[in-house]
C-alpha cells in the first residue's frame, strides 16, 4: 500500500493547485510530512481529514489565519462559537452587499433620469414627502466660509447616506425665487434619506420637504442660466394660475460623476405651487 502522496496527487484529491498547498505550507498551515531528497513535498493519507477541514473552513469564508486557530481547537464548543462569530461576520456582509445594491439602484435610475430629461419641458405633479439632512445656511458659494460649512456638513453625513445614490440638494428661500439674482441668495445644502434613518440625525439637521403639488424643470449650467430659468418659471406661474408657496428646492442630478466640466452640471428645480385664487386684475 502506497505510503506518500506527491504534492500532485493530493492537490488532484481536493481538486486545487499545487500552487495553493505550496503557499498553505509556506504560512504553516498546512505541512507536509516530509521533504524528499529530491526536494519535493509528500503527505500522508491520513492528512487527507485535515485538508477536508481546511477547505471546509475555506468554504466558509473563514480567514487562513483563523483556520490555524481552528486546526488546534478542535472540539464543538469552540467550533460552533467560531462558526457563530463567522455567521454574524457574513451577516454584516450581506447587509452592506445590499446597501451597495441599493446605492447603484439609485445611480442608475439617477442616470436613466438624466439620458431622458427635456431642458425646455416644465411639469405640475404631486410630489411624495420627502426628508432631507440640511446644512448651515451657506451666505455665499464662494466665499471661505462657506468650504467650511460643506466640510462640517458632509463629515456628519453617514456615508451610506451621503453615497446613496439620491443626487445631493439645495434648498433656497421661497422669496428669493423674485429677486433679480437668485443665484446669489443664502441656501442649505441637502442630503436625501429615508425615514427610517431620520432617527441617526439630530431634530434640527432634519428638513421635509412637503407632500403637494410642485412645478419642476430641468436646467442646465445654473450658475449662468438661472435668472433665464427663473423667468421662464415666472411666466408659467402666470400663465396657470399658480402661486408660489413655499421654499425652492433644487435637486443635482448630474454632478462630476459623469462630466468633468461644472457647465455640464444638470440641475432639477421644485417650486411648491397652489392655485391663484386672487381675482384676475
């Protein structure tokens, strides 16, 4: 009866490389019994039930180190904590697995959106509420002060939240919607989250924005292109019926992501809307 196994053989046997049983005697975890003459690698039969627990382990996503660990400890109590633990450390896994899934969801619905949207197009429909972790008010966009609040405000910001996939927000005083140039006026800064997760912020970082009927168009390059946007709102107000009530809320939908250049940026305004019912002069 046959000894040895060549290094060879009991790879074929666990169906893997030489390569990784070279590597597995390399750290010590799994040797030989001995070394020929000729410098090659032979097991014995028996070493057979060790393999199986290894690649058992492996199997299991238990780590190489931890597998020596198991190696010197085996009996049930200790293996069913140890199996205990890896179960609770692949749970964690499938949970963040899904978080991502959930992420690239909302990316691709987010970038489905921006392949479709129409510049010239406005819109009157009912908007779901929705919640928002809301910035410091932000006095100037280029002024040094306002870096600070972004820095304060996004490392508050768990990042399952702040790279969910939602395009980040603005929110601008309503009356500022009639100023010459809106693109100056005060505003927070916006991070969309899901109701169930309102309870890891404080009260007042918490913003909704309202449930109702919302007038909304998509522009692009709003740095240079607002003040026309915003008359183009205007006359539609007009036109319909509409009054303004309430705050202006902006949606990013296409940021550095997709372009390098700023003037690519494609931005979604929301202005809550009821119907006029002054008299027509």
């Amino acid at each position: 009866m046959k000894k040895f196994l060549t290094i060879s053989e009991m790879a074929n046997y666990a169906g893997i490389s030489r390569r990784t049983l070279i590597y597995y005697d390399q750290i010590g975890l799994f040797k030989p019994v001995k070394i020929g003459e000729n410098g090659y690698r032979y097991y014995s039969i028996e070493q057979y039930f060790e393999l199986d627990v290894i690649l058992l382990l492996k199997n299991l996503d238990v780590p190489l180190e931890e597998i020596q660990t198991f190696l010197k400890n085996r009996n049930v109590s200790y293996v069913l904590e140890g199996f205990m633990k890896q179960k609770e450390r692949i749970d964690e896994e499938i949970a963040k697995l899904k978080n991502i899934r959930q992420s690239l969801d909302n990316y691709i619905d987010r970038y489905t959106t921006l392949k479709n949207f129409d510049l010239e197009s406005i819109t009157y429909s009912y908007r779901e509420a929705e919640y928002f972790v809301a910035s410091e008010v932000i006095e100037n966009f280029y002024d040094i002060n306002s870096l600070q609040v972004y820095g304060r405000f996004y490392s508050s910001i768990d990042s399952s939240d702040l790279f969910s996939g939602h395009p980040i927000g603005f929110l601008v005083e309503g009356g500022a919607f009639y100023e010459e140039n809106f693109h100056d006026a005060p505003y927070r800064a916006l991070v969309k989250i899901p109701s169930e997760r309102l309870h890891l912020y404080k009260d007042q970082q918490i913003l909704q924005r309202p449930a109702g009927y919302y007038v909304s168009g998509f522009m692009k390059d709003e740095i240079h292109h607002i003040n026309i946007f915003n008359n183009r709102f205007r006359n539609y107000l007009k036109e319909h019926g509409y009054q303004l009530n309430g705050d202006i809320w902006e949606l990013l939908w296409q940021d550095e992501t997709t372009s390098e250049n700023p003037e690519d940026q494609i931005f979604e305004v929301l202005i809550p809307v009821i119907k006029n019912t002054a008299p027509a002069e």
